[in-house]
C-alpha cells in the first residue's frame, strides 16, 4: 500500500517537471525571439543608391539626393553593373547588396497605364481627324508588313493641337482601343523633376516601359510644359527642363528602334513648342481639332444623348443655344440636364432641363471671364 503511495507521489512529480521544462523551453524561445527582434529594430536602416561606374572593389554611387562618393565593395555583394540598384550603410556607404532588377521602375507613380475602352463611335464630328490619326497611328501598329513592301517609314508620332475640351485625348484613347494597345498617359509638367537628372531618368524610364508593353501609345499631354521655345534664362530649373528635353529628343529618333510605339503629344499652345520636336521625324504630323461645326455638335449630341431617357426634347431648340460649344461643353449640359430633372424627382429628362442647363454653363463662362479681367485687367 505505502510502496503504491510513493510510486504515485513520484508518478506525480516527474509528470509536473516535464510540464515546467516544457514551459520554461517556450518561454525562453520567446525570449530569443524578442530579443532577436530588439536587435533587428536597433539595426540602422540601409539606403538605396544607384551605381555609376565599377573598379575592382570600389564604386562610384549615386544616393538619392543626387551627390555621388567612391565607396567599397562588400566581398559577400555579387558582380555589379553600372545601372544596378544596390543597398549601402548610412555611415560609411559600403555596397552591401545588390537589388533584384525592377521590371516596373518609379515611371509608373508618375503615369497612367491603362488598355482604353473607347470605341471610334464615341467620338463626334470629328471624321477628317480620325481618318488621319488612323493612317499614320493605327496602321503602321496593325500593318506593318505594308510600309516594309512600300520601303517607307511611318511617322514616329503626332501632334494634336487645338481648343480644350474639343476631344484630343478622347481621340488618343480611341486610337489605343482599335489597336488594343497599350496606353501611357503622362503630364509634361510631371517630367520636370527636382533633382539633377531625374527628369531626364524618367523619360528614359517611360519609353523602355513603351518599349516593354508594346504596341503601345505614348500619349504626353500639356506638352509646351515640357517642350517649350528655348530661351538661356541663366536659371538652375530652366536648365533642368532643357536637360530633361534633350532627353525626349534622344528617345524619339535616337538608336533604340521605337517599333510598336507610336507618340501622341497634345497641347493648346502650338506656337509655344519648340521647332525641334516639330521638325519631320520626330512630331511630324501635326493635326488641328477644332470646336465643333453645327453639324459636328449635333452628332456629338446624339452620342451623349442617346442612352438618356428622353421625352418630347426639341433637339433642334437645344442645339441652336449652344453656338461655340466645344465637345466637353455638349457633355456638361447633358450631365447638367439629368441633374436638373433629378432636382425635381423625375428621372425623364425634357427640352426645359436642356434649356436651364444651357442656361447655368453660359453664366458660369461669364462670370469666370469677368473674374479673369478682374485679375488681368
């Protein structure tokens, strides 16, 4: 009996032991753990530096506020090349990693990629245009074979100019769809960047992006922010753009073929661009989208008008009050007749809520013109 007590009691204990080494051995895993966490929090952080040139064991790097050192090697650090994105110490800038190769780049925080769903029968008045930007954008991308048998090559790129809001973007988007291409939408002014150099990396980015995702559209809007007349003003920044002009030059008709690509600029300043971007070879044809016609704005109106719920509305009396409309201000007083018929609970849109939008947009024009000479004198 009493032997059955001490083997229960020592039964007992050894099972409480292995439970408290048990613990003890998750507790002390834990504190590894945190304390190797501790230590990774403590690390200073590594910077992102771009090489330049490499020698035997040193480098000359390029760190992000633009200034460039001769620095060492780490052994451990694989074979570098100039272009390599690496990983270096803050203190004494040493290489110590070299950083996967970026497919994607920093262009694409600055543009818009997208594969456009604009159809050639979205777009109004416009026939001589569209046959234009057709024949020398979407059929060298479709048909290239023929210019080979021709022994001629297409235009590098167009040049649309003209009225804001009279469907320069709208066309450059059309063209993408019928050739389902790829297309990058950039601001000129985006292009000027802070630091020496940079403006000119993106632009470099931007066509090997064009390049990769071929066929693709180039479409640069605002394009005198970028490619402006030349004048020496002495300034740091107007050096910068011109810098960054050149480089655009470059990509145009430099060596790296440009096949699949094909350049949309856009601008309301024609006279501002600079003659070399205009010259042939580069922006060569040049294509003038004017405000819509009488017959251009009527056509433009049935495309918007046509999945609205309509009831009685006189399209003639309509159209006879939007004399100068641009192609944006036909939308804008479709959008605002839905919006008057929505303000009185109907969902049917009448002649009337045509009529008092006409109404709103002309007085909004006015009173943004009366403010302009207010400013400008």
């Amino acid at each position: 009996m009493d032997s059955e007590k001490l083997g229960d009691v020592v039964y007992g204990y050894t099972a409480s032991s292995n439970a408290l080494e048990e613990q003890n051995t998750l507790l002390k895993e834990n504190v590894d753990k945190l304390r190797n966490e501790l230590d990774r929090y403590k690390k200073a952080p590594l910077m992102i530096c771009e090489i330049r040139e490499v020698y035997a064991n040193k480098a000359v790097i390029k760190i992000p506020n633009g200034n460039q050192f001769l620095v060492e090697i780490s052994s451990d650090c694989e074979r570098l090349r100039a272009g390599d994105s690496v990983l270096v110490e803050q203190k004494n800038l040493v290489v110590i990693e070299k950083l996967a190769i970026q497919n994607n780049f920093e262009v694409e925080k600055f543009v818009i990629i997208d594969n456009p769903d604009v159809p050639w029968k979205q777009v109004g008045g416009l026939k001589k245009q569209i046959d234009e930007i057709r024949e020398v954008v979407e059929l060298p991308i479709k048909k290239p074979e023929m210019f080979r048998k021709a022994g001629i090559q297409p235009p590098k790129g167009i040049l649309l100019h003209g009225e804001p809001g009279t469907g320069k973007t709208l066309l450059a988007k059309a063209v993408a769809t019928s050739t389902n291409a790829t297309f990058i939408e950039i601001v000129g002014s985006e292009l000027v960047q802070k630091y020496i150099g940079e403006g000119a990396k993106l632009v470099k980015d931007i066509f090997q992006l064009a390049r990769e995702r071929a066929p693709s559209i180039v479409f640069i809007d605002e394009l005198d922010a970028l490619a402006a007349k030349r004048i020496d003003l002495g300034t740091s920044g107007e050096r910068e753009v011109q810098r960054t002009f050149m480089q655009f030059l470059a990509e145009i008709d430099g060596f790296e073929n440009l096949a699949g690509v094909k350049i949309i600029g856009c601008t309301n300043r024609k006279d501002m661009l600079d003659s070399a971007v205009v010259r042939p070879g580069r922006l060569e044809r040049h294509i003038h989208i004017p405000v819509p016609t009488k017959e251009a704005r009527k056509e433009i109106f049935k495309i918007h008008i046509k999945n609205m719920n309509l009831k009685d509305v006189d399209v003639q009396k309509v159209l006879s009050f939007m004399e100068d409309f641009t192609g944006a201000d036909v939308r804008a007083v479709c959008t605002e007749a839905g919006y008057c018929a929505i303000r009185q609970s109907r969902t049917i849109i009448k002649t009337e809520d045509f009529m008092q939008a006409i109404i709103k947009l002309k007085e909004k024009e006015q009173q943004e013109s009366e403010e302009h000479l207010q400013m400008f004198g």
